[in-house]
C-alpha cells in the first residue's frame, strides 16, 4: 500500500507522553517530512521533569525532521488526569490549525491506559475532519497481540537510523528505551514485508 499525498502534505501525529512516537512511529514521519511534508507531533502530557523532557521532544522531533505541540502544556499531568471531554477540545482545536491530510495515533488496544484514552479523543476529534487515519502501538513487543500487523507497512530502510537517533534524544528514559529492541522490531516488520527495516499499523481510514 502507497500512500500518496498532495505537494506539502500536512501530517498530525499524536502521542500520549514524549518518546511514544519515535518508538513506534518515528521511521514513518522522518521518511515523510524528507518527501517534503509538513509533520507535526503532538505530545499530550508530560508526566514529570516537564522542562527537561520538553527540551528532549523537541531534539527528537528535529532529528525527524518535525515540530513539537504539547497539548496539556499548563501542568505536569498524564492523560488519564485530564477529563475527555476537555482532550477532544483541545484535539479539536489543533486538528483544526493544522487541518491534516493524514493523522497517526495510538491504537485502541494498546495496553497503556494513557495510550488508549489518546486514541479516543483522536477518533472523536475527527469526527468532521476529511483525512487518512493510522495506529501504532509505541511498544508492540509488549503487547499480548498486535492486530496491526499485515494491515499495513511503512518501509522505514532509509530512515531506521533517524528513528533511533530520535529515541536516544530521550536520554532521560533512556534507562527504560532499549534501541537495539527498536531496531530488532523493525527488522522482524522488515521481513515479514520484505524490506530491510518497517513499522506496522492498522488503517483505520483511507481515502483512495
């Protein structure tokens, strides 16, 4: 499957904490910002140590090619601390800044609470917003099973050290951040599609 975007296409990617996204999804945006689109990552909450893993989402985003919007950037929380109805607000109102052509998020069945709670509040943020819809799991070898897998491939070859880089921006987490596990997973997606290095998702939207 090829995704294929209008000139400076405008992509919005969510994670629930800074690092979920080079981890699961970082190979995939570093490859669309070189194509020349427009990537922002969207952090939702920054638990603790907010100035230190600001500055690190930032260095992660840069190494990908991106921007950085914190979404809850008025306190140190985790998702689950915020009310739904106020993350689809704010959801909302950066859907309609940035007005995606493509969106990637957290799977529903991730087997992080904060993870799923971001999944529902993107789901219903573009509820009235034309664009192509993806999940990932930030952690897929910790998850029971991935029913992504054989849906959908990004071929991230050309982009798997960028990916990693970005991971290791991180250096707070790094104690928890195993690289060479990031770099096994997506040589195992690899072969399953038959390129050097992938990420798995599930389509949960796309306009053909």
């Amino acid at each position: 499957m090829n995704l294929i975007f209008k000139e400076r296409a405008k992509i919005l990617a969510f994670g629930a904490h800074p690092d979920d996204l080079e981890v699961g999804a970082g190979g995939l945006l570093a490859r669309l910002a070189r194509s020349g689109a427009d990537v922002t990552l969207a952090v939702v909450s920054i638990p603790s140590q907010v100035a230190e893993r600001t500055a690190e989402a930032r260095a992660g985003a840069e190494l990908l090619g991106a921007k950085v919007a914190i979404v809850i950037d008025d306190r140190p929380c985790r998702v689950e601390d915020v009310p739904m109805h106020e993350l689809v607000r704010r959801f909302d109102q950066l859907v309609g800044d940035v007005r995606p052509d493509l969106v990637i998020t957290h799977a529903a069945h991730d087997l992080h609470w904060d993870h799923g709670l971001v999944h529902r509040a993107t789901v219903s943020a573009l509820r009235r917003t034309p664009c192509d819809l993806l999940a990932y799991l930030s952690s897929p070898e910790l998850n029971a099973q991935s029913r992504s897998i054989g849906q959908c491939f990004a071929d991230v070859s050309s982009t798997i050290e960028a990916k990693l880089a970005a991971i290791a921006a991180h250096k707070s987490q790094l104690g928890k951040l195993d690289l060479e596990s990031s770099r096994d997973l997506a040589r195992a997606m690899g072969r399953i599609c038959g390129v050097a290095y992938a990420e798995a998702y599930e389509v949960l939207r796309l306009r053909i």
